[in-house]
C-alpha cells in the first residue's frame, strides 16, 4: 500500500509509477481542489490534508497504514508528516526537493525501525522503458498537460506559476507557430479564457520535469503492498 504526498507534476508522476509497478491500494494526500481533481480523472483517489489526518483517511479506506510513503513535498513538515503516517517497519521515499535543509523526527525512524531513502534520478534504461510505456498510453497522460504556450509567452507564464493564481500543473512550451502571436492553449477543469492577460493569471509553482522515481525505492527486499503520498500546505510537488 501506497501513500504519496502532493499531487503536483512529481507527485502525478509518483503516483503513476506506483499503479504501474502493481500497487493497488493508492492514495495521494494534496490541499489544491484541481489538482485532487486531475488525480480522480486518473483515477487516483486524493483526499485534502487540511480536513484531517491523512494517515487516518488512508487505514479507514485499506484497513491498514501504508507501508510505503512518498514525500513529493520536501520539507520538514511534510516529512514528518510522511513518517507519522508509514506503518511500523516502512519505507518512506524522500522525492521532493522543497527545501534544502529539513529536520528529521528521529523516533519516528528508530523506534518504529522505519527506513528512510531517497530517490531522485533514473537510469538509461529506466527513462527509455517509461517512455515506451508512455507511447503506448498517451490517451492516459494527456490529462497531465493543462497549458501549452509558445516561447514570446513563457516569461509571463514564468510569473503566473510564481504568483500562484493559475492552477494548472504541467505547462509545454513550444516555438511559436506561424510567425504569429499565438494566445495560449489551455485543457483541463481549470484552463484560464483565452486573451492576452491569460498568462499573466499564474500558475502554481512546479517544477517543469516529471521524473519516475520509484523503482529501486518501491522493490526494496520485498515489494511493499501498499504506497500513500504526502502534501503539506502550498508546498508544491
């Protein structure tokens, strides 16, 4: 079982890599309603940190806590959250890179003999088998991409994902097409009107790579049954 905090391009991506990997009982903890509900149209299930305790809502859904949980955050609170929330004898996956520096409950570690690791890049052969795999569900991922804006827009799309006030998670950029200006495209249950303050309306700030993260942290000396994410306030992930 698997938990994973953040629902944001890293954390979409953890928690896609888990289901891919055979981890069924799934659930990812983020405070953003659109990004909970680009999760549900991928069909993970999401649940708001903000409304109770995320380790709770996980063992009330499986009957049991997860035995894996993915920090997609970063950060001191978000890492203490994570290791309150992994069973006893768990592996908490650190994914995210929000802060440099973050203090680490070291009970939680030593006297529930919990691991900790972390995870960050993938191999040649890792990165050529997920795109494999991505080509042969692009209908799947299509969901994952809300804007799409050419070069003359990214600074202003650059300042939307700093102020916050655009809630879309991954943004493409492209050439521009045709010599022309070209209006940014928008998809997804949040996509802002199409006029020329658009990308001036912000976006939440993300990171701009999806990364698959989980191979060698998930396998460990057994395949865990279950994997949980985790979010904490407006960190993003």
């Amino acid at each position: 079982m698997c938990w994973s905090s953040a629902g944001g391009p890293v954390g979409q991506a953890c928690a896609l890599a888990a289901r891919r990997s055979g981890v069924r009982a799934l659930m990812v903890s983020e405070p953003d309603p659109h990004r909970r509900a680009v999760l549900a149209d991928l069909g993970v299930p999401a649940v708001d940190p903000e409304a109770g305790s995320v380790g709770e809502a996980f063992r009330e859904r499986f009957g049991s806590p997860a035995s894996v949980v993915l920090d997609a955050v970063g950060s001191t609170r978000s890492l203490a959250d994570a290791l309150a929330s992994c069973a006893s004898s768990g592996r908490v996956v650190l994914v995210g890179m929000h802060e440099p520096v973050v203090s680490v409950p070291a009970y939680e570690v030593s006297i529930e003999e919990r691991s900790l690791v972390g995870s960050s890049c993938y191999s040649v052969a890792e990165f050529r088998a997920t795109a494999a795999w991505a080509a042969t569900v692009s209908d799947g991922l299509a969901r994952l991409v809300e804007q799409r804006v050419d070069l003359r827009e990214a600074p202003d799309a650059f300042r939307g994902l700093a102020d916050g006030s655009w809630s879309a998670g991954k943004v493409l950029v492209f050439p521009p097409r045709g010599g022309g200006p070209r209006v940014a495209e928008t998809t997804g249950v949040a996509a802002a009107p199409p006029a020329e303050s658009t990308v001036r309306q912000g976006l939440r700030p993300t990171p701009a790579h999806s990364q698959e993260p989980l191979g060698s942290a998930l396998s460990g000396s057994a395949a865990p049954q279950t994997l949980h994410q985790t979010t904490s306030g407006s960190a993003s992930g």
